[in-house]
C-alpha cells in the first residue's frame, strides 16, 4: 500500500506543478533574469505571439521567416516549483 499511496503522491505533485504556478505572471524576459538564463534571437527567426492553449503552457515563441518552423519556449524557475511542492507536502502531511 506504501508504493502506491507514494505513487500518487508522486503524480499529484506532478500534475500540480504542470501548471503555471507563477501568481504575478513574469515576463520571460524576467524568467530568463530569474533563472540566470541568457537568450539570443537566432538568426533568421522572428518572435511571434503567444497563443494560449491547454495542450502547452508556454513564455515565449519565435518563427523561421523562410521556413514552416515554430520554437516554443517554457521556462519553469525551480525555486518556485520547490516552494509549491514544499507548500502541498505540508498540506497532505
């Protein structure tokens, strides 16, 4: 009984922090600032915007002008999804 109540545990803190945890919604370029992350734009891409939708939470996208390639990009900070885990082992004992 112990593997799986450790398993559920397991996937409950995995389904929590697959959502955007951040209340105050930073930038991504606050993300990147925050995580100690630098970006360069490659060449030949531009940004475009962010679309929302439930398949991918995402920060930030950029396109090939010349082909059909989309890069999506999701920062997750660490020290925000620790302090959420932290938060919701407290609360399950």
């Amino acid at each position: 009984m112990n593997k799986i109540t450790g398993l559920m545990l397991g996937l409950l803190t995995l389904g929590l922090t697959s959502f955007e945890i951040d209340k105050a919604e930073l930038s991504f370029k606050e993300k990147l600032a925050k995580s100690k992350i630098s970006f360069e734009m490659p060449v030949g891409y531009k940004e475009i915007p962010v679309i929302a939708n439930k398949q991918m939470l995402y920060d930030y996208a950029i396109k090939n002008v010349d082909e059909n390639f989309e890069l999506r990009v999701a920062l997750r900070p660490l020290d925000e999804r620790l302090k959420v885990y932290e938060e919701e082992k407290i609360k399950l004992g």
